[in-house]
C-alpha cells in the first residue's frame, strides 16, 4: 500500500502570531506537506516573502491576491521578487474578491473577465522592469473564468467548491489542463479536525456561513 500524500495547508498571518506563521511554514516543509497557499487575509504576499527566506523547498504561493488593493506593475515587482528569492517556488495567485470587500475599500470594479485579462496582461508589461515572474493562477468560480485561466494563466484554483462537482467545473479547461503537470489545479477545502465530529462540523459551519452568503457564491 502506497503512503497517502500529505494536502497543501492554507496559512495566515494574522497580527500578533506572525512569527509563530513562519515557523509554523518551516514546520509545514520539514514534515513534508505539499504546499502552503496563503489567502489575502493578513497580507499573504507579504506571508509569502517571509516564507520564501524560510524555507527551502516547499511549493507555496498567494491564494488569492485581491488584483484591486495595488497597482498592476506593483505586483509585478512583489512577484518577481518573490519567484526569485525562492528559486522558483512561488505561484502568483489572484482574483477579484467580492463585493463586500470592494465596498469597504471603495472599489468600483469593472467586468470581472475584462478586469483579469487586462491585470495579467499589466502584470507581464511590468517584468521589463521587474524581471522574471513566477507562474500565475486565477481564482475560479464559473466556466468562464476557468476557460480564461487555461488561456492566459498557469492554473486554476476554487474557494469552497463541492468536491463532488469538481469535474464538472474542470471540464471548462481543455484537456491538457486537466491532466498537464504544467496547469495548477487546487480548491481550498475547509477542514476542522477533532475527536468530536460534531463539534468540528458546527465550526465549519460558522465558517462556511460567512462565504455562502457572499454574491459571488450566490
């Protein structure tokens, strides 16, 4: 019997435990999980570069960053530091986050397909400058951002998605990136592990509350 392989873990810094974030990076690496990705809570670009001096080998990567909170050719500095300094380790994820966040920080985007497509388009004008940048993953949730992350990115990643409606979802990417160990394909899942499982569901539950009622997810 083959040994299971260990998932990527999601990690944040939230104030007051950051160092105990890093280490808990170094951690993660020694014991051979997968990967770390880091969402925007927290400043996971920020999470990011403290990993990439961290560590030494472990995969990790932004899931996501908000494409609205910086300049394009900002990001594009930040991610070709990054994919530097970690040898290549690092994976640029973004996305357009949600309405409520939007409104808190006076956002007024655009279309969300014409608003990725134009980012990336910026962010890739800005490695003339930055030099070379680390591969770049969409946050999906529809067909159509999921077509666009085979045609312009290097992988794909859900919040939250129904595993059991995952092939669904991935038959939006063609072939060879479904099966292509080029592509990126992850879904951040979840997971609240003791003894007592209700209790562990009802924390998911208050978790998955707050996403569900997101207009995205709706």
């Amino acid at each position: 019997m083959g040994v299971a392989r260990k998932p990527a873990v999601s990690l944040a810094a939230v104030p007051g435990r950051r160092k105990a974030t890093v280490e808990m990076a170094k951690r993660l690496e020694e014991e051979g999980f997968a990967g770390i990705y880091c969402p925007s809570l927290g400043d996971g670009l920020g999470l990011c570069e403290a990993i990439a001096l961290a560590t030494r080998t472990i995969p990790f990567g932004t899931s996501i960053a908000n494409i609205y909170t910086r300049h394009a050719f900002d990001f594009a500095q930040t991610a070709a530091l990054i994919h530097e300094l970690s040898g290549g380790r690092f994976r640029f994820g973004v996305g357009v986050s949600h309405g409520p966040t939007h409104d808190r920080l006076g956002i007024k985007p655009g279309k969300p397909l014409e608003d990725i497509r134009r980012f990336v388009q910026d962010v890739r004008a800005g490695a003339k400058l930055a030099g070379e940048l680390p591969p770049i993953t969409l946050a999906t949730l529809r067909k159509k951002m999921t077509a666009l992350s085979a045609e312009i990115a290097q992988g794909a990643v859900w919040a939250n998605a129904a595993r059991s409606h995952m092939p669904k979802s991935l038959e939006a990417l063609p072939a060879a990136a479904r099966t292509g160990a080029d592509f990126f394909v992850g879904n951040m899942v979840p997971t609240c592990i003791d003894a007592d499982r209700a209790a562990a569901a009802a924390v998911n539950r208050r978790t998955l509350i707050g996403y569900v009622k997101l207009p995205n997810y709706q």
